[in-house]
C-alpha cells in the first residue's frame, strides 16, 4: 500500500510521463474539438491524429500518444468524418478541363468527401457505360473528391436500344446484361435506374429485373430515382413497392434516390410511404433511402410536364408531334393536368442561366408573353435545344421532416446546375433542420450524412472516424456554418469549414481551398468468380 506522499508522487510520475508518451510521430493532429465519430450519438472532446492516409488515433487529448508534425487546434470546432453525398450530378466537374474544376468545390466547401454519380440511370457523362474509363481519368488527371459511380440502366438501354418504346427482343436483352456486368466489374457500386424518365420509362418490371439481376450477382445495390415520385403513372406508393420487388426479385439491397412525395396529389402521405419500406426491412429486405433537405426539386419542363409517349423517338419525333394540330391537342391536355399535380404554373422557377427567362417563374413568363401556361412551356421547350431546366416547388414540410428522422435515410444533394442543393446541402441540412427547427440533433445529422451511408453502400475503411481508417474529416465551426446559396442565387459557395482532409491530404486549410487534388476512385470489388 502508498503512503500518500508516495501516491502524490506516483501520480507526479504518470502526468511527467505524459508527455513521454507522446513520442510516437503523427502528420497532423486535430485537437481540442468536439467529434463525432459518424455513428455514435454523443460526442467527445478530444483529438484526431493521422498519418499518411489513415486515422491512427481517435480519443481524450490527455490519452493521445501522438505528437503532430504539425497541430490544428479545433477547439468549439465540430470535428467529423468528412460527408458522403451518395446522389449527385457531378459529373462534368469530374470530367473538368481545368484543376480548378476538377476539385469540385460546390461540393468540397460544404466539407463533402465523397461523391456517387451515374445516377438516375443516366451512367457516366453523356448516357454511357465508362465506368472504368471514368475512374482512369480521375486517376491520371487528379480530382478533389472520392468518387464512386453506377452503371446506368438508362445508359445501357439507350445503347442498345435508342429512344424507341419497346421492350428489347432476347438479342438486344442479353447485349443489355453484358454491359451491366461490364460496368460492375469495372468497379460500379451497382444499377442505378431512372424508370421516370423517358426512355427507360419504356421497361417493364420484368425487362429491369433482368438487368438488375447481373448487377446483384457481383454485389451491386439497386439504385432508383422511381418510376413515379407522384400520381404520374402507377403512383408513388405502387412504384415503391415496384422498387422493392425489382430489388427482391433479382436478389440484392434496394436504395431510393431523394426519397420523397412530390405534388399536390400526394402532399401528407409520407407516413404511408414509411410505412411500406418499414414492412418490406421488416421481412429481411435491405432497403434505404436518401433525401435531400429542400422543399423544391430540380427537374425540366420535358419530364415534368410532357406526357411520356409524347417523347417516344426523342426530341425530333417530340417536335413534329408538336407540329400536328390533334397531337399537340392531346399533349396540352396532359400538360394542363401535370401542371395541376405539380402545384400550378408559380410552383416551377425556370434556372438555365442566360436566357430570357432565367429566373422567373413560369406563371410571370406566361403572363408577360400572354399567353396559357402551357403554351409558354411549350414555347421554351421548343427554343430549348439542349433542354429546359426548372426548381420545382412541390413538397410538403411534414412529409421532409418525418422522412428525414427514419433511420434508414441518409443525406444527398441530387446537386446539378441551377438549384442551391448543390452549393448548400450539408449547411441547409444542419441549419434548418437541427439548429431552427429541432427535426433531428446535431448527431443524427453527422451520422446520416457520414457513417450511416457508407455502412449502407459497405465503403470499406470510410465514414467513420476510427484508427486504421482513411482520413477524411472534416472540422467545421458551428456558429458560421451556413448555406449561402438559395433558389435565387445557387452557385454562392458554403462557408464555416475550417479545414477538410480528404485522404489524409489538407484540401481546405484555414477556411480555404488548398488546391489540392487528394480524391480517390472508389471501386466496388465484386465478388471472386463472378467477373470470370
Ligand atoms: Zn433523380
């Protein structure tokens, strides 16, 4: 037994100790913050450590045996893995010319460290199956973000079949499944499928169970922006339980894309929603979802209002549909009811940026032209020809919050030009939905924006701040975080990240972009034998 001078001086020995401890050598050390390390709901205050690539310490300042080469004091500062957004339209900065593009920085000043694109079966940029060729260009070129990426059904089926509103014959079908083992075995995470959208909108259940069926066989998840988000066609409750059997009947996990319940016709029916997906994880099903936190989705005026079989052929069969006066009378017909179900004429704010009537709303170009709505959206997608783009104001606050607190939902941007979603997702997320309306806590907003989507998508090594896995974190202040960007002004960067590390590399240091391109392909391994 200590005397108590000997036990003060046992307690001296350990405190000199200490430092002593302190000899094993680290890059850098993040210390002071408060973190949350991606699953847990409360934090701790203490220290991150890394060196080279990987995170070597997570824990108690008083506790950590690494001295940083150099030390970044995060003291009041959050301090968490860095984001994954799962759903993006990020492809052309990846693709980018120039360095500067190619960092992705809509996305990286929000503290993203990780990207998916290839979504809504659109496959890499300009509707192909490259999964492979993508990843060798951010290799050799260098990109700021992580990137993983979807073959895309609308991809293949374009390929194979064009535009046309047929099923394939058994030739054609077969030659669709080949490019889907392709793309997984070039490292896809799996099918991502936008059955909405015109041409894939012309599959049957059966034709994608088939197709999906090449992608579960090598580990793939079934990614869809569904069939219908709406009462466009079956409606969305009969187009999620369609997801769902697509995903079972071809034997793998089943992620809804910005899950949500757009339009007049099914405003308030979340609940019914939830309630569904709840049944099918229940059975065993691997079922999730993403969302991104905006009351407005982005879209164009063609998918929005046209009827589908008025795109039939593509945009030349469309415009000489709209030069026959019984065709066009039918069109307009529909057109009026889409319009109903989407909120009227005020709800959709057109975004290309340069044209007449960027900015405005298709209720005010309506009546400065004086004319119908319709007609006016007839007019723009006519002069249009690379394609309309709108901000569509059609979901209910309640149905967005109640998705957003199940566990089985993580966050996405969806980002693509001319919507602040992707400029401002994270901080919009953190800012209305934890610090103004108290929907979730500052917890469950890190968890679903990091650790929960890579334990979804099975990222090895990602979204959790633990020793032995790669150092994506992001620290950032909570009294400045803030979205910038709004429907008016969408491209104005996010501000309140301190400093982000992607891959143990600094890519913002001080509040500023490093330059720095430390962003790694991120390639699903199928399994062995199946890419034999
Ligand atoms: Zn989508």
């Amino acid at each position: 037994m200590l005397h108590r001078p000997a036990l003060l001086s046992a307690i001296a020995a350990t405190l000199l100790a200490t430092p002593a401890l302190a000899q094993k050598q680290a890059d850098l050390v993040i210390s002071g913050g408060t973190i949350y390390d991606g699953s847990s709901p409360t934090p701790i205050t203490g220290d991150v450590a890394i060196l080279a690539d990987r995170i070597v310490y997570v824990g108690p300042s008083a506790a950590n045996p690494y001295a940083g080469k150099r030390t970044i004091s995060a003291k009041g500062q959050i301090v968490a893995p860095g984001f994954i957004d799962p759903h993006t339209h990020a492809d052309a900065f990846f693709m980018g010319k120039t360095a500067q593009e190619r960092l992705v920085l809509p996305w990286l000043m929000q503290g993203v460290t990780t990207i998916f694109t290839g979504v809504d079966g659109y496959g890499q940029p300009g509707g192909k199956v490259a999964v492979g060729k993508l990843f060798d260009h951010v290799k050799t070129n260098g990109v700021g973000l992580n990137l993983g990426t979807y073959v895309g059904f609308g991809a293949v089926r374009g390929a194979v079949i064009g535009e046309a509103d047929r099923p394939p014959t058994a030739d054609e079908l077969a030659r669709m499944k080949s490019l889907v083992a392709t793309g997984m075995c070039e490292g896809a995470l799996g099918l991502s499928a936008g059955l909405f959208y015109a041409p894939q909108s012309f599959a049957k259940t059966d034709e994608v169970v088939a197709v999906a069926r090449e992608a579960a066989r090598r580990g793939g998840v079934y990614d869809t922006h569904q069939r219908d988000e709406s009462s466009y066609n079956i409606g969305v409750m009969n187009s999620t339980r369609e997801a769902i059997s697509i995903g079972q009947q071809a034997g793998m996990p089943v992620h809804f894309a910005h899950l949500k319940t757009l339009g007049v016709d099914v405003q308030g029916k979340a609940a019914e929603l939830v309630s569904i997906i709840d049944e099918a994880r229940a059975k065993g099903l691997n079922v999730t979802a993403d969302q991104y936190p905006w009351e407005a989705s982005g879209s164009a005026l063609e998918p929005s209002l046209l009827p589908r079989w008025a795109l039939d052929g593509g945009r030349p069969a469309m415009l000489a549909r709209f030069a026959d006066p019984a065709q066009l009378a039918r069109i307009r017909t529909e057109m009026v009811e889409n319009l109903r179900r989407r909120g009227g004429a005020q709800s959709l704010l057109l975004t290309r940026p340069g044209l007449p009537w960027s900015g405005k709303r298709l209720s005010e170009i309506a009546a400065i032209w004086g004319v119908e709505p319709v007609d006016a959206a007839l007019r723009i997608i006519r002069e249009s020809e690379n394609g309309t783009a709108v901000v569509s104001f059609n979901m209910a606050e309640g149905d967005i919050k109640l998705l957003m607190q199940q566990p089985w939902v993580v966050t996405s941007s969806d980002g693509s030009a001319g919507h602040p979603r992707m400029y401002a997702t994270f901080p919009q997320k953190y800012a209305k939905y934890v610090l103004q309306e108290h929907t979730i806590s500052l917890a469950d907003f890190i968890n679903s924006s990091t650790g929960r989507t890579a334990d979804q998508f099975r990222l090895q090594g990602r979204g959790h701040l633990r020793p032995g896995y790669y150092a994506d974190v992001v620290v950032f202040d909570p009294a400045t975080y803030r979205p910038r960007a709004d429907y008016l002004n969408p491209t104005e960067l996010t501000t309140g990240v301190t400093t982000l590390l992607v891959n143990g590399q600094l890519a913002i240091d001080g509040g500023k972009p490093t330059g720095t391109a430390a962003g790694r392909p991120i390639r699903h391994i199928p399994p062995s034998g199946s890419c034999d």
